[in-house]
C-alpha cells in the first residue's frame, strides 16, 4: 500500500522565491534564512518520495474571489507555474499524478470532507516557493505533485480542527491505496506575519516558536486553538498556519502510532518582513 513516510512544513514567503530567481541567496540578508534549508536538501536527496501531497494557499491566482473552495485538490497531470503579475517564476512546470489524486479525492469525500475537483489550474508562489526551498534549483522537479488548495484568504475560512480530522481522512486515503507509493505531506504558509493595517510587520517570535512546540508535543490541542488567537498574536495572515495541521493530521502517532522523529527544526525573522518557520517530522 501506499504510506507517508514524513511531513514537512515550510513558509512560502514569495520574496524567498524571488530571492532565488535572482542569484541574491548568499547576499547577507538572504543567507541565513537558506542556510536553515541546507540540511532539508539534502535530506530530500537522501529520501527523495514518489509523491509529495502539497497543502498551500492560492493567491488569487487559480481562484478568484469569484470563486473561493474551502479545500480543493488538483487531479491534473500537469500544472504550469502562474504568472503572477511580474511573469511565472523560472521554475520547472510540476507533474501530477492525476490517479493518486483521484482516489484520494473519492476516499476523503466519502469520509465526509467536501471537496472541489480541480483538473486544471496553474500554480503559485504558495506550491513553488516550498519546492524551491526543499529542492533547489531544478531541471525538473524529482516527484510528483498533488496539489492541495486551502481557503485561508478570503473568510469564512476552516478552522484549525477541521483541518486536523482532514489530515486524518487523507492518511486513511493514502493508506487505502493499493500501489506502493512513498508520500510526504507538506504543509506550507505561515508563520507570524501581517501585510497590511496599523499592525503590517507583526512578527511574534514566542507565539510561533511554542507552536513549533505543541505542533510536535501536543496537535490535537494545538487544533484546538481559535480563529481569534491566530489574528491577534500571529497577525492576519497568521491563520495560513492551520494548513500545517493539515499535515500534522496525516502523522501516525495522531492515531496511536509511534511519535514521529524530529529530523529538523528552524526558525529565522526577518525575510521579507515576515517569521520563517520550517520542521520535519519522519514517521517510525
């Protein structure tokens, strides 16, 4: 059968990517934060998947607030990179695995969770970037993609337990697959950060590092937390965090598996204005 064997989180702070497109990462500024992804590099060419299940937030670029899924997950073989106002990164296109998704879309919605089939879109800095970052510079990318929008833009958005029993439902889907398929699942986005109003450059360092924490120790709980808590100690755009959940939802020790293995853990402010976070988590 198919497993995760891993999850990974990341930020996906779009000036990291273009910090990249650039030649600008072993400028002063830009050297710290991609020195906290060395070891992940190299770690992925050590226990390279066959899938990554890559949970991020459109920015308006596949959906439109015409528009707005709550969750929606890509079933295309291929998605090309967005433009997003400036040309599409100099990244490769990503490769789906449209059969992989299909089932995972079939299992999670008869567990109840809706979601919205999308066979065709382009993606953004939200999927890229995390690529970029775990991968580097790239002639194509070393697995497939299946990309996995979540609403965290627009309100009503989900909440962070609903993310949670999500990432539970798509560990039973992969698991149900009958091919032997190595699976990471990423969570990306977060962590502290604001862009606009009075309170545009928020950065809470101690919120976000104890959420680093009960995201290890304590999930579920961490689920627990509201809405409000994310606006008000990790900014407005602090609620992308829920996402990691999503991740951490699809661990085995959620459902009394061992506790995962620790592999990396980094933190850096500033870049771009904004907290950097990014863990992984290796089941046993």
């Amino acid at each position: 059968m198919a497993r995760i064997t891993a999850s990974v989180y990341t930020s996906h702070v779009p000036a990291i990517g273009a910090a990249m497109d650039l030649k600008k990462t072993e400028e002063p500024y830009w050297q710290k934060v991609f020195a906290g992804y060395e070891f992940s590099r190299q770690w992925m060419r050590d226990n390279k998947p066959d899938v990554v299940f890559l949970v991020f937030n459109d920015h308006a670029t596949a959906f439109s607030l015409e528009m707005i899924p709550t969750f929606a997950i890509g079933t295309a073989a291929h998605y090309k990179v967005a433009d997003e106002g400036w040309g599409p990164r100099p990244v490769p296109d990503v490769q789906g695995d449209p059969d992989f998704a299909a089932h995972i879309a079939h299992s999670v919605i008869q567990q109840d969770f809706d979601l919205t089939i999308v066979n065709k879109m382009d993606v953004d800095h939200g999927l890229t970037v995390p690529l970029s970052l775990l991968c580097g510079d790239a002639q194509e990318w070393p697995f497939k993609v299946v990309p996995f929008a979540v609403n965290v833009v627009q309100y009503p958005v989900p909440s962070g337990m609903r993310c949670f029993r999500l990432g539970q439902a798509i560990r039973k889907a992969v698991e149900s697959y009958d091919e032997d398929l190595n699976v990471q699942i990423w969570g990306t986005g977060g962590m502290s950060h604001q862009l606009q109003g009075p309170r545009a450059g928020l950065i809470n360092r101690e919120w976000d590092n104890a959420f680093l924490d009960r995201l290890i120790a304590d999930p579920e709980g961490l689920a627990a937390v509201p809405h409000m808590e994310y606006v008000q100690e990790a900014g407005s755009e602090g609620i992308e965090l829920v996402m990691w959940l999503i991740a951490r939802g699809a661990m085995a020790d959620v459902d009394g598996g061992p506790k995962p293995t620790l592999r990396h853990r980094f933190y850096h402010v500033p870049a771009s204005n904004t907290a950097v976070g990014h863990m992984i988590l290796e089941n046993r």
